[in-house]
C-alpha cells in the first residue's frame, strides 16, 4: 500500500472534486507527519485557542501539548516506549483527549476501548493486541495482565518526554475495534498519513476552520469520535466540545449556551433538538453512523435553523470515510449521492462480479484508506478491493448513494426488499419524526415487514393513516404488515441505529399478538 504525502497545514483555498472550501488564511507552515507533530504544531500556531471542553473544565492548545507531554513522560516512566501500544479506555472528556495525545507523544500507538464494552469485550481487545499500559477513568477496574493506570493518577503538568522525532509517517497511530464486514469483531490498525491525508480532505470539505465549535456527542472511541471530528478539528485549530455520555435532556442547554457552530452526531441528536424545542443556530450539520433520510433530516435540520447538512459514509475498515456529499436545506434533492475523497475508488458489483451503473449491488472500496487484510475473512479480495458488506447505486458522475446493509435486506414472497426504501417513504409522512423498518419470520410469505414509528414533537400519527400513506406509494409487498409507536429508537453506544435490537422486539412484539 502506498503511503499518503505529509499534509500541509496552510489556510489556503482550495478546491476539492466541486468543494470551494476557504479556511482562515494562516502563514504556510512545514509539513506534519504524524499526529504528535500535528499536537505541538497547534500548541505553537493557537496556543491560546481552546482545543476541548467537557462542561467541567476547558484545554488550549497549549495546555494540551503541555499535559500531553506529561502524560508521555509518565508511560515513559512505565517502559512504553516508540512503536508500543497504550490501550485507554474512559468517557469523553479533556483527560481522555490529554491522554491520547500523551500516547501518541510518546511514538505509541493509541487503542481506545469503549467506557461501556463488558468486561469479556475489553479482555478480549487486551488479549489481541497486547498493549504495553491501560489507561482508564477513575470509576474503572484495573485488567488482569497489564500495567493499568487511572487518568485520575496522570500528571497534569511537569516535565514533558522527548518526543518521537524519527516516527515514521507510516507507523501506526490508531488501533480501533471493529465488527467488521463478517461481524466478528477485529482490530484495524490505522497511520499517522492515512490519518492526516484523509482528515485534512474532510475538514476541507466541510469548510471548518479556526473559529468553529464542534459538538462531540459520540464516543471518542469511535472512529466518527476522534478521526471525523477531534482530528478535523485539530487540523483546522478549532475547538471540540465533548459530552462524557449523551443525553438528550442536556444536549440542547449545551448547543445554546456554548454557541456551537458545528453538531455531529446521527440523526438522533437532531431529533432531540426539534423534540426540545430547540434553535441550534449552528451552521453545519453533520449526520453520520447510519443510513439517512435525507427528507426527514433536512426537515428537522430546517426548523432548527441549520443550513447545510454533511452527509458522510464509511466504516473502521476505511479509517472512517469513503465519501461525502453536501445538501443545502433549502434546495435539498430526493437521493444524497456523495463524492468519494480523493485517491479513494468505489465499485458496485452484482453477486457475480460484474459492474453495475445506476441500480444497487454490492459495494466496494479500494483506496490508501483500506486498512492492510487481517486474514481470509476480513473482506478483501485478491485485488485489493474491500467488501463493505453494503448495497448502493454508483451513478455515471462516479457519485454514490448507499441503500443500506446486505445483512439488513427483507425477502418478502421473493422479492427483496431494502428497508431504507421503506423508511424513505413513511419518513414523508408529516406526524412521523423518526422511523426503522425491518423483518420477521412469516410462513406464507417467508418475511414480513414491521415498522417501528417515533411521532414528531406536538403530532399524533393515526397507524391506519399511515398504513394507506404507504400503500399509495409503495409496492404491495414492500408496505408493513405492523406498525408500533415507540418513545425513541433504539441505538448503539455509538448512535447507529441498533436494528439486530429492533428485529428482536419485532420478535417479541410479533409473538405476544
């Protein structure tokens, strides 16, 4: 695989496949290599600018590098040295971030683990990847078989380790858990150029510059966590506003009175925002962790006086992103069809192998963002391309939508159905604010359909209403047989809709009728 060229941090204007992205113009600077670099760099050119927030206390630049290099010092201290790896395992907040950055100030490689994953989960990750230290918050256990500190017991100050200067660009920066294409879970390793190169494209696109204030409302764990938004907005020496967990009744309080001009997250949190009442007056939107509707996110976004919306796609295995497409709330079209980053190739294919254009297949990525093959069940193929395990119509402008999950895919009296085709359509209906469709067994028609149906803040949806809403725009056999109101979907730690938790209450609810 060939590596990515080091990013140059200037505020120039650029151009990117259709993107006019302006950032604060900033005297050209030397390369950076690796994301230690990137750390002193800010600490130099914004040191007075706040980096993260967490409600209970706030990092500059400056202070970060300065608690960073504290926090090297003591893995030092601890026989970490260039090319280990640290695992950290914590809520979001400003220690965490500190952190992280300590490891990777001191040439390790960082492995974040969720706050939340089960013991069983963490031992296992443990066990894998062999991390030299785990660092974790105060109110975790200490794991077997491995130097475990807590955060509470790191430095804040003192005297900084000697940095990694000879790290090599390609050396590994980031290790995160993934589910994979397969569904076991794997580790993929991500560098410090892969990094750099890809999120200095994202955050070009997304115009974010200097003066923004990020929402991060998903874990920092996660790869929408700290590579779409914690790096992006270091790279533009923006400043991230971290929630230790997500709820919905602080989130809109959090948007107003700290004046973010960027929020981040799935659908979800732009729901709870219209839910509250709330006028988020940020600038941008940025939806990710699951597939969206667009004519049901544009309407919320709209009403919170957002005006434009990012709509992005990736996976672990892609260190995050394959694609991103901008829709402008005002004038927003029926399909979000992304343009891939640059040096990032997309194919769809039939079950046979075949390109398809213009009609939905198998979905595959091939790129220097395509992590290296962990074995024969990581979903490459011999020519390097990445099976995503998703389906998605490639158009003739190279530009792409996604349809959803193989693995989510109803067959009903043998047709296939995809159910973001279904929730596309229930999702124009005017009570309905939030909507998952998915299948159950049924031994005349081999699957049927059940729609699970959040009603928009101030609205009663009449399900016999909606039941002859669909059936006056879709196919017979894709149309529901139930429906269900619920309070709220159900998610994962990450925001992505849980739809392995939806089909079991289909299950549940299906066999108490």
């Amino acid at each position: 695989m060939t590596g990515a060229p080091p990013v140059q941090l200037s505020g120039t204007t650029r151009h990117l496949d259709g993107w006019c992205c302006f950032t604060r113009a900033m005297r050209p600077e030397p390369e950076v290599r690796t994301l230690a670099e990137l750390c002193l760099r800010r600490a130099r050119t914004h040191a007075a600018h706040p980096a993260v927030a967490d409600g209970r206390g706030t990092l500059t630049y400056a202070e970060l590098a300065e608690r960073a290099g504290a926090v090297a010092a003591t893995l030092a201290s601890r026989g970490v040295r260039p090319g280990d790896r640290v695992a950290l395992q914590g809520r979001n907040s400003t220690q965490w971030v500190a952190a992280a950055f300590g490891v990777l100030l001191a040439g390790a490689a960082l492995v974040p683990v969720g706050h939340g994953a089960a013991e069983v989960e963490r031992a296992s990750v443990l066990e894998a990847l062999r991390p030299v230290v785990l660092l974790h918050d105060d109110d975790l256990p200490p794991a077997a078989g491995v130097t475990s500190v807590a955060l509470g017991e790191l430095p804040e100050h003192g005297p900084a380790a000697p940095v990694a200067a000879d790290l090599a660009a390609s050396a590994t920066a980031l290790v995160l858990s993934s589910s994979g294409t397969t569904g076991a879970v794997k580790s993929v390793p991500m560098r410090h150029d892969q990094l750099l190169r890809m999120y200095a494209e994202v955050g070009a696109r997304m115009q974010i510059r200097d003066s923004d204030r990020l929402l991060v409302a998903v874990p920092l764990a996660h790869s929408f966590g700290f590579n779409g938004l914690l790096l992006v907005s270091m790279i533009a020496g923006a400043m991230v506003r971290v929630l230790p967990t997500y709820d919905r009744s602080v989130v809109p309080d959090v948007v107003r009175a700290e004046r973010l001009t960027v929020l981040a997250g799935p659908p979800t949190i732009y729901h709870d925002l219209e839910h509250a009442g709330a006028l988020a007056k940020a600038r941008l939107a940025i939806a990710g962790g699951q597939t969206v509707a667009i004519g049901e996110l544009v309407h919320v976004t709209r009403g919170l006086g957002i005006r434009e919306i990012v709509v992005g796609y990736g996976m672990t295995e892609t260190c995050g992103t394959v694609a991103l497409a901008s829709v402008d709330v005002r004038a927003p079209g029926e399909e979000v069809a992304m343009t891939p980053l640059g040096g990032v190739d997309v194919a769809v294919r039939d079950d046979l192998g075949h390109p398809l254009t213009g009609e939905p297949g198998r979905l595959f990525v091939r790129g220097y963002n395509v992590a290296p093959p962990y074995d024969a069940e990581a979903g490459l193929v011999s020519d390097g391309w990445l099976d995503t395990g998703d389906l998605a119509v490639l158009g003739a402008d190279g530009r792409l939508t996604v349809v959803g999950r193989r693995s989510d895919m109803v067959i009903v009296s043998g047709f296939n159905v995809h159910p973001r085709d279904v929730e596309t359509v229930l999702a124009a209906h005017p009570g309905v604010a939030q909507v998952a469709v998915t299948g159950v067994p049924d031994r005349r028609r081999g699957q049927r359909l059940v729609a699970f149906v959040v009603q928009r803040r101030a609205e009663t949806v009449d399900l016999g209403a909606l039941d002859d809403f669909a059936r006056q725009r879709l196919s017979a056999y894709k149309v529901p047989s139930d429906y269900h109101l619920l309070d709220e979907l159900p998610v994962t730690s990450n925001g992505k809709l849980a739809r392995r938790e939806l089909r079991s209450l289909a299950a549940r609810r299906t066999a108490s009728r």
